[in-house]
C-alpha cells in the first residue's frame, strides 16, 4: 500500500480510503455501554458536516471520550460577572464556575451564613457588594511554579483580593482596603507567593474622602498593595501587608520578577500626561488625553528593600488601616525606578528565564524587550535621564532594552512557550504573533476570531513554560456562534503551538462573564478533595462545626436567642421534616450532610423565604433568618439526589404570633 | 483498493493506511488564518489520545468548525441556579446562561430600574426572592410545534413563572401567585400556547395562611393554574388567567394534549397516601409514607370545559386574587377525572399523535402506555371505578391503557423521535431505554453516566419530533471529569439516534445550577436581533425609552428629585466623564449605548456604590441610588470594547454635603 496524498486521491478517493476505517467492526465500549454503529465514515462525515482535513485533526486533539480527563485546567476570570470560569484543556469544557464576589443559589454562594461572612469581608466603606469585576487570576507558586493549591483574583471595580482554595474550589477570603479605590495590576505573586500584588488603576485621594478633580495632581494618587499571604492558613494577612504610595498616573499590568529578577515587580502604566476627563467642561476626553506622550513609565519596584523600609519605625503612614510608604520615602530609599515605555502600554510580561521583560504598547506596534540586567545596572549606577514631577528617578530608555520587534496594531499581552518562543496579542488586527525570544523575529501570525486580549499558554507565567496550548481570549465573537440576542459571549479560541506554525483547534463560546486573563496549569498539580471530612465541616474554617449535626442526634431546641433546628440530610430525608415555629421567630438552622460518598449533594430550601442552601456530601451550612410571615412553607431538596428526591421534602409551619 | 476492514488491518496497517490523510497538504481555512499543519496523522492522533473509532466517530459529528453554527439550541433549565442555559447541539457549547430569577452582573440582569423591575415582579408576601428553582422549561407553540418565539419556566421553590423573550433572550416578566406555596408541573404550554400550565407540588392551605399540619386532608390542598398567554403583548395575562383547586396529593408532571386530545391536561400524582412526615413526632418519612399504594392518580383534566366554567358567574372562588374553581365544582361539572398510575409516577408524556399518554413509575419497572381515546370513551360513558375522598371519579385503569412495556429499575420520562420509536431514561440503572411505540417493545439500551432524570430528543414535545439527537440529563458524573471539588457538575451525555443503535457522542459537564428538563429547538426557527433598534430601548417594554440620550445632547439636570445625568456611552468614552454630586443626592443614571455595531457593548460602573450595567447596542438602562458616600469614585466601562477601553472611563465625585 503507498502513501497516497489526500490532494491526489480527491474527496471521492478518500471515501473510498476511509469508508471501512469507521464501522460495524468497533467493539464495544469498556465503560459497558450497548455498542455503537458510528452513523457514517470519516470521508462521509466530512463531507456531511463539511469538514476540512484541518478541522478532522482538530476534532481529534481536542474531542474527549468519556470517562477521559482534561489534561489542563484553565482558570479564567469572569470580568464583570465576578466569577472564575475552570476550563478543561483541550476539550474547552466548562468545569466549574467558581463564585467569588457574586452569590450563586446552585453553589449555595451568599446563601447561608458561613458564604455570607466571606462575602461580607469584602465590604466597601461599610457597604456590601453583590458583584465584582475581575481581571486576573493568579495561581499560587513554589519556586516560581504553580503549585495547584491557591487561586487569586481581583475585584477592579471595588478594589478587591479574594483568595480561592483549589482543594475544594471554594473562596474562602476576599480582602480590600479602602487606600485605593481601584484595581487593575492584580493579582500577581511573587515566586514563592510571599506576596499578592494589588496596583490601583483610576488615581484618587489615598484613603477616601473628597479632593476637587482640578486638585488632580497634588491629591490623587496611585498605589500598589503587597497583601502578605500566609500558605500556613491559607489566607492573607492584612496586618503583615504593606503599601507603596505611586504617582498620580494609571498603573496598570504588574508582574514579579524571577530567578534572576525575583525579589523586583513591574507595573506600567499610561496616562503619565494626567488627564482626567471632564468633556462637558471643555477637557480633552480621557482617551486622547491620555494618549498625548510617545512614552509612559514602567515602573521598576525593589520590594525586598521595599519590605525592609516598610518595617523600619518612621517609615510609613496609615492609611485608611494600611501601612504605606509614601512617595518621598520611596524615593529617598531607592525603591522605585521609571524607565520609559512605548505609548500606552497594556501588557508586561517576565520572560520564564527572568531576564527579559516584554512590554507592548496599545497604540505602538512592537513588543519591546527590557533586559532585566541592564535595568539592574543603570540603578546600581544610578544612571538618570532626569526624575519625574514627583522626584521618581528615570532610567535611560534605550540603556534598557535589550531591542523590539514589529508585531502589528495594537500589541497587548505575551505569554510564552517551551522552546524561546514568545506569542504577542495583538489586538486591533485580531492575530496573534509568534515571535522568537532570542532573535526578535517575527515567526508567523494565526488570525483570531475577534479583538483577541490577553492570551494564556500552559503553564505560561512558570520558569518552565509547557508549549502545547495557547488559549486567545477574544473580546468580540461577531458571527462565530448561533445567535443568542444583543449580548453575545466572548470566544476563546484553543491554539495548538507544539507545530512550527500556530493550528486553530477549537471555537469556545463563553457567555459567562468576560475572562480578561486566564491561566493554564497541569490537571496532575491539583488534589482537590471530593467529600468534607468528617462529616460536619464548616467551609468557611475548614473545621468541624461546633453546630454540626450527627444522625439521631437531630432536634429542635428553643434558646433565648431563637429556635435552633439541628438537622440532617441523607438519600432521602431531611430530620426533623416538620418544623414549627412562631411568627417573629428568629430562626436558627444548622444542616449536616451526613453522607460520605462522592456527588451525594443535596440542596435545602424553604420556599417564598428566600432560603437556600447547598449541600455537598460531608459540608455543614448556618442559616439565620426571622420567620416574619405566617403559614405553611414546603422545604425541600433541591438537588436531584435520588429516585426518591420528590419525596424529600417537609414543612416549615409559622403560627400566628 | 479493496475495502479493508479495520480490524483486520490492525493498528499499525491503520497507521500506514490514514499516514498521508492529514498532512501537509491542508490548504488554507476560507476564514484567511494562517494555514496550520496539522500537528499528526488520524491514526497517530487516535493512538497518541487513546481514541477509538466510535470516538472518532463521535468527535467527527459533534465537531464545530471556526464559525460554523450549530443546527439546534437545547434551552435547558439551570434548576437552583434560578437560570436557563442555552446549550448548542452538536457541539454542546454553552452559547448562553439566561438569567431569569437570580440577578447576573455580567448581564446586568438585577443592576439597574428595568431588570430590577422584573426581578421585584416575582416578589411573594412583599418579600423579593434573589433566587429560584427552575425546573420545566416549555418553549411557544403554534400549532404543536415549536415557534421559536418565547420560552417559559417555572421556579418551584417560590411557585413563580417567568416569560423569556427569545427576541432578545431576556427575561421579560416574572409571575406568581400566593395561592400556592410551590409548584412542579410547571412550565407546559397548550398547542397554541393560549395557556401556560403550573401545577401545584406540596399541598398548603390555598392563598397562604396557617393551619395546622394535622389538618392536612382537610385544610390543605393542591391546585394547578393555567396562566393566560397575550402573545401579541408577548407577557402573561394574570387578569385572564384562572385555577382548579385539587385534593392535598403532590401532583407532579404535566403534560398538555395536542392533534386529538388538545384540549386535555394531563397532571401526575403521587402520595395519595397523603403522607406528611414528621418522623421526630413519630410518623414514617415522606419517602416510605408516600410509596405504600400500588397507584396513585393521574389527573385528567377538560380544560376547554374549565375555561368556560371559570367564565361563568358564581362558579369560582377568588383566593389570592386568583379566580379558582373549587373542587366540587370541578367534580359537578365533570372538569377532573382520575385514573390509576402505577407506584410514585414521575413522566407523564403526551405522545406525537396526541393519541397516547406514557406514564413511567419511579417505584415501576414499566413505561404505561394509555389510550386517549380509551381515556375520552370512559369519561363519556362515566365508567367509574368509583370516587376518591374528594368526590373525584376514577377511571378504571385496564380500560385505559393500552398497554405495557418493561424497562428497567426507575424509569421516570419518555421522549420520541420521528419514526415512532419512544425514549425513556431509567434512572437507577443508569440507562436510556429505547422502545416502540407501535408493538411496545424494547429495542435497545444506551448506558449513561450516570443517574440520568430527564432526557430530550429535537423537537421531541411537538407534533413532528426529528430524530437525531437525544441528551440524557444525568444527575451525577461521579468519574467522568476532572476534579473540581465536592460540588460536581452534572453530566449533559449527547447521544445520536438516527442508527438502529444509540451512540454516546459527547459527555458534557455542567457546572451552572443543575438541569431538570430541557427542550431542543431547530436553530433556523428562531431570529433574534444582534442589535436594539433605535438606539436608547427600554428592554423592559421593548420601545425607545422616555429617558434615552442622544450623542450631544448628553447633560446633568438638578431637578426636586435628585440629580439627573443623561449619559451616552460609545467607544471609548461616556459623556459626561465628569459626575458631580452631592453626598445624600438621589442620583438618576440615564445611560443609553449609543452603538449600532454588533457585539459593541458596553459595561458601567461606579466602585464601591456597587453600580452596574450591561450596555448592548442601542440598550438603555436607568440606574437609581443615593450618593450617600463622599469621596472620588472612578467609574468605568467594564467590558473590554476597544484599543483604549481603560481609558473609558471617570469620576464620581461626592462632595460633603
């Protein structure tokens, strides 16, 4: 048998090459499935469903049998819907939705006491918030490597940090400070997630409180938070963290250096011209405003020294609780350095070698390649071009870079491969760019599907890239996906990188929030749990509750403080199944899952009472509220949980007061 | 060349047999990417992943090339989640998450005056609800079929029912009635959709209240309501619509007649054993109080009869501002029948001839097949089998049916497909049971993983199902995806049933809220807009907004109800960019996107005011709340719209007041 071209045998050819590759022959599945007749052959599928020879060797990277496992989880923000989106690579498969600063009923996310205390943290100036709008998930590290046990993620619009526990995919912190009142360099970590990076975005008076707009420069500033994070406890600490107050400009991406650079972070930003809007009284708008200068600054900051001061008597302010240190001392102590950046810069990006910092500029066409030692030189020589308005020393642009490389209109954000390859989003032209580390030369481009933003590669913020996959996350789907109404999803487009040219592999629509960056981790890095054990545990603390319920142990006991009803749920009761209260009773339940097997989930509510609670098998859940109207409310089981579910249901009775 | 079989080829003949099919050779993707090699061979591809031929197979027909669309949408209900999720098929791509009784930010669906007017619409006891419990969605019917036009759903917790607006896939109204405390047989529409049918679950006194749960058999009561549909106003009428009262079983599914028995509602029960728990009082639990009798009741109802019954003077009873027919009214007017269903029944399936009804058991092995017009004969002929406690005459089950068909352990509903073949999914072993209606005989099983509830096959709840495709909606996945913690995503199994045998096509997981029922519509039969036309739509009522601002006519107004700001939003700024308020203000947002791009949305928000919208194109949202924090806000465009989005954005500015 030769090997025949497919261009030279011709779509009938091939029907004939494959019509016997896919048929009656298959053996049945060892999941003990009935055996199936695949309807057609791969010639006659392609043809039906009009598939190229691309498209087939797409389909099968990226198809997964069942039973099978995704080999790589993807942790995507959900902008503004304020959730974490886990995605299976390579099939693109939503995994979970991870509820962070929004509540969800099906999760039982701002249902119950214990997620309303986590929730509650993340009160602004005494105000809950029922949404966030997050930007950057940062997966905890170990030598500079994801370690599978924390996720971070930030809150741009109110200025939040919330920590996700990837042992059960749970928030179990949001922190915030009321310095800044903005967000957008977050999260980042340094390499052993020592620290959990917050820069502030839109400047404002440090603290709160009111300054005019005209007092811009002289009141408004900018900042950026190093949240302590204690592994030990799995939470930050906000009394061991510390601030840096910034310049009035934008800051904006942040990232920490590595091997060689570790112990330095990297924020840019724009709008170094200080515009600030007020069209209607005959300013300039915000976006030409701030598009005035060819250069911003990135902004080069030795937290080592920086942790050191911040320790120092005298040294720092509180503000608004945080301990910063302002902008004289940061000067007067050598901690910050500027060094000019190409106009409007988005993206900053340590190479995984920690020696190159790659920056592009939103309205530049290069990527520009700062090498981390010359950087580290010219501030061991304290080589100046001068110092900013504010007294912040600038070092020499072109003393920095190492070069740049032409990549196209609107460069943005750049990960990086196993192999000294680095891939740029570039925006305005909807490509992404390869390009190689070591040469700066441009490698080839893949078109994407639209307004492409950040992108992700495996493992892609580590020292040790994987290749493999790249994820562009597309701001704009236009015409990729049946129509859903005015509001449409993003597409995050799979890309196969392992080839010497870029292969498109999958079209994933996301209609969930609106990821801005994601990253990429190997599935066997993660443990997570499957069931709370013992049975009885509070997510929140990650004990046994003091409340938790065990079987026969079920009651109804009336204390000053109000009724408190010790229940359990079990395949297929709730005890006790009838409750009797009063009108004006404030309402105590305490719910143990006592089950112990796997995907033994049971919801709980009490219907018109707003009352909802999910369950998982072992989980214990709190929930007060005030029996405020009479009558005859059915609870339930809201979880499908067994031929019997229907029936898993009982009465909360309110007399009449 | 002769048709080799592939086992006899074997895997390395295989290899050689496809090496060259996938190559080099691939030309260009019409979409204008760069032209990708793809990275092996079908056979290397297959050993590399471990991927059989039924896999292949399977990749090959649920594969969506870049822009291509998928053939149908499946609108499935998110069950807690108080969500709908638009899933395309195929692909089994999440394409939407509906957001119908639980606010979104990303949408802005519960931000801003209109969405929270929806939401405040499903308000019980004066209470607002931020959740639901949807079980049932039901899409609008001309004819029998499905239109394309609507989709309605139930939330059972909260007894409520939502209208979705498949113009625009937005919830456009929310509905409930104190008169019951939940419901289940909820949503089913008629034929042409004059009626939207909700059916009460637990039994409770009728229009709220107390009495005690001893009083069960007397007190407390059932009731289905049939909701009155204006379909050129495209909301519920409540004004129109009426109720049956029912005797205190927990009905259950419902299905409506069509062709020859259109007219007809048919409503399932179980507990006629009217059991009500309390095992700390000493009674059995629901679960075993409920399964003592060999049968329960299906509830067999003359809507045609009703709706003139309910018209008439005298006739009705209003609880709860909802016109009920008693049940003695019911029974004098012959409007109720029962008949017997084998143990603790779940589906009730109204076949596509209209001339069959199949009913399965959860505590039976049998699909129960029953003769409509068996069922009209003996009502005609008042053949009773005598009377139940409330005077409601059963109909001898052996007259009525037509016969059995034994499926397995637990089968609970049925579904069909064009050429007379039924479905049936069994939910204790785990399989779906293909059948023929004509011989009721079993002709295959399909495993599927694992504990599957519903299923649903294209168009297989109208007159002219299509075959195809099936989705067996199972409640657990235990195994089949990575690990994302204890609470596990349901598994969404698509199954191909054009063959003589099922094929497993895709296993998908799902991970928002949890699906009780779904419906499968062809993709060509719905046309949504892209866009709202002219800019400055109210989507509440759908017309041009009293508020909606035009480009240049954008101004602050201080009027006796607080501060009015009409702003317009266009990429990349809003106007004004500059808010001034003083601390205690009623601020009045009035944002119009002034965009007629598709995709051009806009996000707004002011922090820590917990402020949001969801600007589509031409959207106009009303935003009201009280500046009672002073200080300097930035707000900002949260979706990424454009090269300068960061640069969308302002101030808020509070001054002490």
């Amino acid at each position: 048998m030769s090997f025949t071209r497919i261009d030279a045998l011709g779509a009938s050819g091939l029907a004939v090459l494959l019509a016997a590759a896919v048929g009656v022959g298959c053996s049945p599945r060892p999941t003990g499935q009935v055996s199936s007749t695949p309807a057609g052959s791969i010639a006659n599928l392609m043809k039906e469903r009009g598939l190229s020879e691309a498209d087939v060797s797409a389909a099968l990277q990226t198809y997964m049998p069942t039973g099978k496992k995704d080999e790589y989880y993807t942790f995507a923000s959900g902008g503004h819907g304020g959730n974490m989106i886990v995605i299976g690579v390579p099939s693109m498969r939503i995994l979970k939705d991870v509820r962070v600063f929004t509540p969800e009923p099906w999760q039982g996310y701002g249902y119950g006491d214990q997620s309303n205390q986590i929730l509650k943290q993340g009160s602004r100036f005494g105000k809950e918030m029922t949404w966030g709008d997050m930007h950057h998930p940062a997966l905890s590290e170990t030598g500079g490597d994801y370690d599978g046990e924390f996720v971070f993620v930030n809150d741009k619009a109110n200025a939040r940090i919330a920590v996700v526990d990837l042992h059960d995919f749970v928030t179990k912190q949001i922190v915030t400070s009321e310095l800044i009142q903005s967000d957008h360099g977050a999260t980042f970590v340094t390499p052993n997630t020592e620290y959990v990076i917050e820069a502030s975005q839109y400047p404002a008076p440090l603290g709160g409180g009111y300054a005019p707009i005209e007092d811009y420069k002289d009141k408004y500033r900018g900042a950026v938070i190093f949240w302590k994070f204690d592994r030990e406890k799995g939470r930050i600490d906000p009394d061991r963290s510390f601030a840096m107050e910034l310049p009035p400009y934008m800051q904006d991406l942040a990232d920490a250096g590595k091997l060689g650079s570790e112990g330095w972070i990297f924020i840019n930003s724009f709008n170094t011209e200080m515009s600030y809007g007020g069209t209607l009284e005959g300013n300039p708008p915000l976006e030409s405003g701030a598009s005035q200068n060819d250069m911003d600054y990135m902004h080069i900051i030795d937290l080592k020294s920086a942790e050191k001061v911040a320790a120092e008597e005298g040294k720092t302010k509180k503000i608004a609780g945080m301990k910063v240190i302002p902008l004289d001392i940061a000067n007067e102590e050598g901690l910050l350095h500027f060094v000019g950046e190409p106009k409007s810069p988005h993206g900053i990006c340590v190479t995984p070698d920690g020696k190159d910092l790659v920056v592009s500029g939103k309205l530049d066409t290069h990527a520009t390649v700062y090498s981390f030692e010359k950087i580290k030189g010219l501030i061991d020589a304290k080589k100046y071009d001068g110092k900013d308005a504010y007294g912040v020393p600038i070092l020499p642009f072109k003393d920095s870079i190492r070069g740049q490389v032409e990549l196209g209109l609107g460069p943005l954000h750049t990960q990086f491969d196993n192999k000294g390859n680095a891939y740029t989003s570039v925006f305005i032209e909807s490509t992404v760019a390869k390009w190689s580390l070591k040469d700066l030369k441009l490698l080839g481009k893949q078109k994407v599907h639209y307004n492409v933003g950040h992108i992700v590669t495996a493992e892609g913020d580590t020292v040790s890239p994987d290749g493999r996959y790249l994820i562009s996350i597309n701001k704009w789907a236009i015409d990729r996906f049946a129509k859903v109404g005015p509001l449409l999803p993003q597409n995050l487009q799979l890309i196969g990188i392992d080839g010497e040219q870029m292969q498109l592999l999958y079209d994933m629509p996301l209609p969930l929030g609106e990821p801005h960056y994601a990253q990429m981790i190997k599935a066997d890095k993660l443990d997570p749990i499957d069931i709370y054990k013992p049975a009885g545990i509070d997510v929140f603390t990650g004990e046994k509750s003091e409340f938790a319920v065990k079987a026969k142990e079920e009651r109804i006991e009336r204390k000053p403080d109000g009724v408190h009803v010790y229940m359990t749920a079990v395949r297929s009761h709730f005890t006790p199944d009838i409750v009797r209260v009063k009108k004006g009773d404030t309402v105590h339940l305490h719910i143990t899952n006592v089950e112990q097997a796997i995907d033994a989930t049971h919801g709980f509510t009490i219907g018109s009472y707003n009352v909802h609670a999910s369950l998982e098998p072992g989980k214990h859940v709190d929930i007060t509220f005030v029996a405020d109207r009479e009558g005859i409310f059915p609870f339930y089981c809201t979880e499908f949980c067994s031929a019997l579910h229907l029936e898993m249901a009982g009465y909360f009775l309110v007399e009449p007061g």
